[in-house]
C-alpha cells in the first residue's frame, strides 16, 4: 500500500523519528494509528465520556494529592458538627 502525506506531515514524522520518538515513520503511522483507534473506541464506548475524569483521578493518585477514606470521614463529621451549632 502507498500512502501519500504532505510534506509538512513528512517532516513532522522524519523530525520525531530522528528524535527518537519512533523507530521509522512506518512504525510512526502504525503507532499513531493505534492510538487513534483506541481513543475512538473510548470516545464510542457507552462509559467514554468518563475517560478524562479517570485520567484526572490517577494524576491525582500519582502525584500523592489523594485522602484517604477515614481522614474523609473525620473531615465530613467535623463539617457536619460545625453546620449542627
């Protein structure tokens, strides 16, 4: 098969292969291929619309921003107590 891009594309592509993002620009088309594939069954799965708020959540978790239940807990009964006075 033959595909024909424009030479901004090309250049793109031979700029990221000699940066060492990609192996070849074949591998290159394959892998963003994928990629865009995968996001696209995301996108039409019925749960896709929740993509960005599971990836929000894990930078959360990786960077350590999280709490954990029984400190939320303990939050939400001192909120609770405060709104009782």
């Amino acid at each position: 098969m033959t595909i024909s891009l424009p030479p901004n594309q090309l250049e793109w592509l031979a700029l990221q292969v000699a940066r060492g993002e990609f192996r070849s620009i074949d591998a290159a088309i394959v892998q963003l291929l994928d990629e865009r594939i995968a996001e696209r069954s995301l996108q039409d799965d019925e749960l896709g619309w929740a993509k960005p708020y599971i990836d929000e959540a894990l930078a959360a978790v990786a960077c350590g921003a999280v709490m954990s239940a029984e400190a939320h807990a303990a939050r939400m009964n001192q909120l609770l107590a405060s709104l009782k006075d």
